[in-house]
C-alpha cells in the first residue's frame, strides 16, 4: 500500500535528515482514517494505525490535534469493547490534550456510572 511505502521510505537510511522525525507518524494517521467502515463500530484495522501513529506522534503542540485524534478512537475503540482500563488510559490522555472533548467527557460520565 502507498502509505506504508511512505512510511518506510521516511525512515530508510538513505533519506536521513531528509523528513522531519516528528511527522512519521502522518502514514499511519492517514491510513487509520481509511480504515473506518463504521465509525459507530470498534474496528481493528483503524485501531493498529492510531496505536502506531500515537506511538510516533512527539509532544510538539503543532501535532496537537493528531495525537487528540489518535488518541480519541482508541479511547472509544477500548470503550466499546469493555476494556474500561485501557479506555480510561486514553481518555485521560485526550481531555490532557482538549480538556473539552464532548466525547471524552461523555465516556468519563459513562465509566463513572
């Protein structure tokens, strides 16, 4: 697939100093959001590209969002399949990035329950 062409050619050796280290995560990123067939549904695909962007994703304030978003399905993907403990992980991350986030807070409401 392209995107993991992409991916592997920012981090090849030859192309050292070539891309900035800060945005290797943006092929996984983009690759998880074309992975989404139901966005009401937990799906694994999508899951396995936002773990792999976050993991990439530096604390820059300009990837701000990104690592919102990456973090935001996961938290919803862990929420719909029970895992309360790891759902809470990346709920406490994404209201640390927007402490507004309406689905997070909703979650949060949830999980006190």
């Amino acid at each position: 697939e392209i995107y993991e062409r992409i991916a592997q050619e920012m981090v090849a050796p030859e192309n050292a100093g070539r891309y900035n280290p800060a945005q290797y995560y943006l092929p996984w990123y983009h690759r998880a959001a074309l992975w989404i067939k139901n966005a009401n549904e937990a799906e694994e695909k999508p899951k396995m590209y936002y773990e792999k962007a976050l993991s990439l994703i530096s604390n820059d304030a300009a990837y701000k969002r990104h690592k919102e978003v990456c973090a935001q399905y996961l938290m919803f993907y862990y929420f719909k399949t029970h895992d309360d403990e790891t759902c809470k992980k990346y709920l406490t991350l994404v209201l640390d990035v927007n402490p507004s986030n309406r689905l997070a807070l909703q979650i949060k409401d949830v999980l006190k329950e």
